[in-house]
C-alpha cells in the first residue's frame, strides 16, 4: 500500500508505490504486462488484416493495409501524450501529494476531450489529403476513405484508453490497462468474425468492430479511475488540504533556454522512433530485406526491448551526468539510423534496429528527469504535445523525400 492510513470498508487498491520496497521486484511486476500488451496490440492489427483477406477481397486487405500507418502514427502520438501526462501524475503520486494528483487527472482528461473534438473535425476532414500523401492505390481509394472515416468517427474511444491507461501506470497500476486491452482485442476479434461474415459488412464492418472495441477499453478505464481518484484522494490523511486554495501558474519556463531544448530533444526522439518503427520496418518488409511475419514480431519485440531499457534507466541505473549521456545517446541514435539505411540483409537489418532501440532508449527519461523543477502541469503540458508532433510530422516528411527521390 501506498499511504499509511486507509478506511475500513475501503476496496483493495492496485496502485503501487515505486518508492517503497524491492526496485526489481516492482519493475519486473510493472513492465511484463506491458510487453505482454505490445503482443496484443499486434494481435489486434493482424486480425483485422486476416478476416478481410480472407473474407472480403484482396482490395479490402490492401485497403487497410494502406491505413495502418496512419493508424499508428495516431496510436504513437496518443501513447505519447498520455505519457508525459503520467511523467507529472506520477511525480505528485510518489511526492504523497494526492490532491495534486486529483487536479492533473482532471486537466488531462479535460485536454483529451478538447483533442477528441479537434482530431475528429481534423481526421475527416484531411482524410483525402493524407490518403493522397501516401500515394493510395485508386482502387482501393473507396474502401481506405470508407474506413478511415469510420475510425475518425469514432476516435474517442481510442484517446480516453490511451489517456485513461497512462494514468493508471503512472501510479503503478500497469495490470489493468492490460486487462482491458485483452477485453478490446478479444471484442474486436469477434465482432470483426460476425460483421464480416454473418452481416457481410467489408472494410466497414472491421472499422465499426474497431471503434466499438475502443470504446468498451474506454468505457472500463473511465470507470476505473472514478475509483482511483476516490481512493488516492479520500483514502489518505492528506486529503483536505489545500481545499480552496488558488495558485498563480508560473509561465516562467517559456523563457527557459533549457525548457525549449529539451523540448527539441523530445520531438526528435519521437521523429526518430516513429520513422524507425513506422517507415523503416515497413521499407525493409516492403523491399524483402525482412520476412512479412517477422516485421511483426520485430517491432514488438523491439518497443518490448526500448520500455524495459527505459524502465532500467529510469529506475535502476539513472545517469549521473545526463546531459553527458544524451549526447552520447543522440550520437549513437545518428550513426545507428545511418547504418540502418545502408542495411541490405535481414540479419544487419534486425541487428541495427535493436541497437537503434537501445540507444534511443534512455533519451526519454533521461531528458524529462533533467527537466527538474520545470516540470510542472502547464510546462509539460505544452512541452509533450510539441515533443509528440515528431512522430506526425516525421514519417510526412520521410514520405514525401522518399517519393522526389524515387523511393515511394
């Protein structure tokens, strides 16, 4: 348990205090459910590629195969968002401050639903745009329009889970936005089977199966955390205080040199990781160097890999002179992604991905860290937003030099 005073009948809590007891026993505890997530998370995407090839047309797979990537790059900038905001929840958390805590959920689900609206009116809006920066077959123009309209549609469910999931693990709780994840993949996988081959739906069916499964994740997530906040706010001897008090926010940070370079720094990790994991494992199945079914796997494997080196770092082995190690590890990232775009065989390929992942690994808690006492609410929220556009921004950028120079 977290706190030392808890009420009677109050239900048992699954948050977990970082701080206190075995470092690695809690980091093992936290970080298998998330690699285990990545898995389904690949399951998800596979299924939905599996029923329309087999079901539909082979047009209807080539449709939402030509999606994906924009479906990932929303899914990246989503997990990015969420975990800058757990980056400040968990800081009040481990500081016992919970009506802090009460007040950062508040702002990041209120932010969530401002973005929900936005990236909705956007989504649709931009679809043709996207779809023709991406050079879309014309015959499968119809049925990629059809499902990117129904996944912008209905794109809230996505943004609360992820949001919802970030704030859960940044209190400890990594089991439950599994849990939930699971539920969604199973839903999806069924309703995917039963729109498309009872009710003979197509490419809308796997996007309605898609939408409907988010918004049950979305639905537990929010139900769980009306608890959370109950608990972390009423089960503990803090609660009360600070009760009517105002504080001025502090935009002093905006002026910090400091602040706006590691902001940089963020939003080129981003870039980097999305065009890494996104475009270059999507050239290297598209061209033969890697298998299709291995691609896969290597993705998953690889963020599997980043998250326990960044967990590593961020709990077990931290820096001592930071910005020492971010230079190395910006070095390393360079002449890794270089080597990478020279690579021709399988073996080099995977090779260098894994060492790319490694390397980039520690930027992201190292660099929030070096934050200090700059972190704060206001700050990060304008620093993560602006960090996170890279993984948008990237893969447009890659893709149209990679089409002037007759790559695409």
């Amino acid at each position: 348990m977290t706190f030392s005073h808890h009420h009677a009948h109050a239900p048992a809590r699954r948050d977990v205090d970082m701080t206190q007891g075995s470092i690695t026993r809690h980091l093992i505890q936290f970080a298998l459910p998330l690699l285990a997530g990545n898995v389904f998370q690949q399951l998800y995407n596979m299924v939905d590629t599996w029923v329309v090839g087999n079901f539909v047309s082979n047009e209807a797979f080539s449709a939402v195969g030509t999606v994906g990537p924009i479906v990932n790059m929303l899914i990246g900038f989503f997990m990015g968002l969420s975990s800058g905001a757990g980056v400040v929840i968990s800081q009040y958390y481990g500081a016992h401050r919970p009506e802090k805590v009460r007040d950062t959920v508040h702002t990041a689900m209120v932010l969530t639903l401002v973005l929900c609206a936005a990236f909705t009116a956007l989504g649709l809006a931009l679809i043709p745009a996207m779809l023709d920066l991406m050079n879309t077959p014309a015959e499968v123009l119809p049925e990629s329009t059809a499902y990117l309209s129904i996944y912008f549609s209905g794109i809230t469910g996505l943004l609360i889970y992820n949001m919802g999931s970030g704030i859960l693990r940044a209190v400890g709780d990594s089991r439950r936005p599994f849990y939930f994840l699971v539920v969604s993949a199973v839903l999806n996988t069924g309703l995917d089977l039963l729109f498309v081959i009872r009710f003979h739906m197509g490419v809308a069916g796997v996007a309605w199966a898609t939408i409907i499964a988010q918004a049950v994740s979305a639905v537990l997530v929010l139900a769980v955390l009306g608890l959370l906040l109950w608990l972390v706010y009423m089960g503990t001897p803090f609660a009360g205080k600070g009760a009517g008090r105002k504080e001025v926010t502090d935009w002093g940070f905006l002026k910090s040199t400091r602040f706006w370079l590691l902001t940089g720094l963020l939003f080129c990790q981003n870039a980097a990781e999305q065009s890494v994991t996104g475009w270059m494992v999507t050239y290297f199945k598209g061209s033969g160097i890697i298998a299709g079914a291995l691609a896969a796997y290597t993705v998953t494997v690889m963020w599997g890999a980043t998250l326990v080196a960044r967990l590593l770092i961020a709990f077990v082995f931290p820096f001592k002179q930071p910005r020492k190690a971010m230079v190395v590890m910006g070095v390393s990232c360079t002449i890794f992604y270089i080597l990478l775009v020279q690579a021709r065989s399988q073996g080099a390929a995977i090779a260098l991905l894994f060492a790319f992942a490694f390397a980039m690994a520690g930027m992201n808690p190292t660099a929030v860290a070096s934050a200090g006492r700059m972190t704060s609410v206001t700050s990060m929220g304008i620093m993560l937003p602006v960090a996170a556009s890279g993984a948008i921004l990237m893969p447009w950028i890659i893709g149209m030099v990679a089409e002037r120079a007759g790559l695409a």
